[in-house]
C-alpha cells in the first residue's frame, strides 16, 4: 500500500530527474531513464488524484501497464474522475513514449522531447484538478 505521501515524493524525484537530464542537456542521450521517469511519475500523479478524490481504496495501485491501450485503460478505470477524458488518451499516449524510449534502438530528441511535455501536461490537469502543486 502506497502511502498519498510516498507518491508525492516518486513525483517529486522522478521531476526532479527528468528536469536534471534536461538541464545538463542529456534527455536524449539518457532517454530511457527519461521514458521510465516520465511514465511512473504519470502514474503517481493519477494515484495522488484517485486517492484525494476518495476514488480508488488505499491498497489500489496504478500501474502504467493499465494504460497499453485505451480499452485496457477504460476496463481498469471503470469509474468517473475528473479530467477523464482529457487524461486517459495522454496516460496511453505516455506509454506508448515508455514503450518506444525504453525499448529498441534510441529514437530522436523530438520524441524525447514530446514525452516530457506530454508529462507536464498531465501534471498541469491534475494540479488544476486538486488545486495544489505536485
């Protein structure tokens, strides 16, 4: 069981990387650690949403594998949250950059480039969501 806590600080850490690699100018070069980071802090992110919101029971756990496709992703998220519709096509979507900056030959900056921003987007909803800053 994943403490509210304890997934406000992998956000804080996986952040925290992603923007150092970006600083000293490495996301590229670094890639999978970016696609990895970005990925698990979406994830945490819906989590600190769901558990605030009272939506999913203490013990409930987001895995970024729930979100391999939209179907997938809308059988394991059956109930109503907000941002819904806006967040599930961008949780698939930050799979599909995990998947494609973990896995295979590396790809180029812009892919790198388009899975932080898309991660900062979800951090932008959920936080408008919450009212606070992750």
């Amino acid at each position: 069981m994943t403490s509210i806590e304890a997934h406000k600080e992998s956000i804080k850490y996986m952040l925290e990387d992603v923007n150092e690699k970006i600083r000293k100018e490495q996301a590229t070069t670094r890639q999978k650690l970016v696609g990895f980071a970005c990925s698990e802090a979406s994830c945490d992110m819906l989590a600190v949403l769901l558990h605030l919101k009272n939506l999913i029971d203490p013990g409930f756990n987001v895995n970024h594998r729930f979100f391999a496709s939209e179907k997938i992703a809308k059988s394991r998220l059956k109930f109503d949250f907000p941002s819904k519709n806006a967040l599930m096509p961008l949780l698939v979507q930050q799979e599909e950059y995990r998947n494609s900056l973990c896995y295979g030959k590396p790809k180029e900056s812009k892919t790198v480039d388009k899975c932080v921003e898309n991660l900062f987007t979800i951090k932008k909803i959920i936080e408008k969501e919450l009212g606070e800053d992750l």
